[in-house]
C-alpha cells in the first residue's frame, strides 16, 4: 500500500448535541489529517471527545458543521447506505467491551462481518483462518468468548477487525478493560499488524504507556486540539 498519503481528513469539524434546551459542544473546530499506513493515538481526558472524534471518522455519528473526506471522497451528505457501505468494506471497530456475540464461537463471531458481506463459504473460511492465526489464536476457534481472558477476547475482536481486510481499524480505548501489561501486548499487536499489513490504526487512550507507543499523537481537551494536535 502506499503510504504518506491521505486516507482521512477532518476539516473544521464540530458537533454539538442537543439536551432538551442545553447544548453540549463535544467538538469545537477540529482539523486533522491521517495519512496511510499511520498508528495514530487520540489522547485526553475523559469527556474530551475522542470517542465522539472516532464516531465521526467511522461514520457511527454525523458532524453538526465541517467536512469528512474518506480516501478522496467526501462523506458529508450521503445516505445512510452509503455510509454503511464505506464501513463495512474500508474500516474495522475494535471497542474497549470487545462486544463478542457470547453464543457465537471464536471462529464465528471472526467470520460475522463476512456473513453481512454476502461472501461466500470458501472464503469466509480462507480469511477467516488467516487472521486468526494472525492473532495466535488458532487453538481457540470452537471456544465460546465467556472461556477466554480479557487480553485473549480482545485479540478476537482485532481479528473480526481486520477480517475484512480493511483500509483503516479504529479502536475506542481497546485496552480500557484490560491489566496494564495485557494492554501492552495487545497494542504491540496492533502495531505489528500495522507494520506489516500496512493498516492504518486510529486509537484512543489515556493510559500513559499505551501513548508512548504511539506513531503520532493527537490531544484533546475540552473538544479542542491542544497545540493544533501537533503533539508529536
Ligand atoms: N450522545 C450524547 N449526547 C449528549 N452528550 C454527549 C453524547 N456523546 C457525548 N456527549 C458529550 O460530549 C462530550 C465528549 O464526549 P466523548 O466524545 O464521549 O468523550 P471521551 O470519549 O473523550 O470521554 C462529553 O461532554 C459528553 O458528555
Ligand atoms: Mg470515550
């Protein structure tokens, strides 16, 4: 994949919801540009609005005012097939809960995307076996979610990210849940799958040693970029 160009451009983005007659600005003026390839924290503290940020950048939430541009297209104004479309086939969700489906096995909750996809068995199987030793969990795919640890269910949940070969992963503090040294191994894990598969991660956190191993950094405070998100 080439890398250095742009896959993600947030222009002048806000988003304010409504609370009966109050107004909570969640989002003030935000500008950033993600390039291909990046492994890229959002960090602040919570209320900041990083999730809001991430529901943005996955099209989970529209902006009240600005623009989102998706690998060259501009996503603001389409439907809502449109948008659901660009998500399924360009971009993967890791969230802090893992959110396994509890009756489905390993195997299974990796290969759920794929069965929205309409694709076909041979290669459900094809792609689905290879990310989950991708993962190392080759062992574990007839095991239900409820008899793996924390650190092993959120490996589940980067291989049905990633199961669909996607453009983009975007995880919402995906070590929240987890003790700090679990949390390490699964970020190492996204970064190796980032070196060499080429995905660009977009992550959230506010655990100091999960930052630190971060490409590029971008802070939030109070829905704004903190030095122009130039942090480092
Ligand atoms: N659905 C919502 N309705 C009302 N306010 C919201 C909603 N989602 C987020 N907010 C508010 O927007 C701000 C940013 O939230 P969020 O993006 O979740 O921050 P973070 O993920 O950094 O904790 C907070 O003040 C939060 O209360
Ligand atoms: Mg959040």
């Amino acid at each position: 994949m080439k890398t250095n160009s742009e896959i993600i451009k947030l222009d002048k983005i806000s988003k304010d919801y409504k609370l009966g007659k109050t107004v909570v600005t969640a989002l003030k003026n935000i500008s950033v540009t993600v390039r291909k390839g990046e492994f890229l924290a959002i960090v602040g503290p919570s209320g900041s609005g990083k999730s809001t940020t991430l529901n943005i950048i996955g099209c989970l939430e529209e902006p009240s005012s600005g623009t989102v541009t998706f690998d060259g297209k501009n996503l603001t104004g389409l439907s809502s097939n449109e948008l659901a479309d660009i998500r399924a086939s360009k971009m993967g969700f890791i969230f802090q809960t893992f959110n396994l489906l509890p009756v489905l096995n390993i195997f299974e909750n990796v290969e759920y995307p794929l069965h929205l996809r309409g694709m076909g068995k041979a290669e459900r199987f094809e792609r689905v076996t290879k990310v989950i030793k991708e993962v190392g969990l080759e062992r574990f795919t007839k095991h239900k979610p409820a008899e793996l640890s924390g650190g092993q269910r959120q490996r589940v949940a980067i291989a049905r990210a990633l199961v669909g070969s996607p453009d983009v992963i975007l995880a919402d503090e995906p070590t929240a849940n987890l003790d700090m040294q679990t949390g390490e191994e699964i970020l190492a894990q996204m970064k190796e799958l980032n070196k060499t598969l080429g995905v660009t991660f977009i992550f959230s956190t506010h655990d100091q040693s999960i930052m630190d191993k971060a490409q590029r950094i971008i802070e939030l405070r109070d829905g704004e970029l903190r030095d122009g998100g130039l942090i480092k």
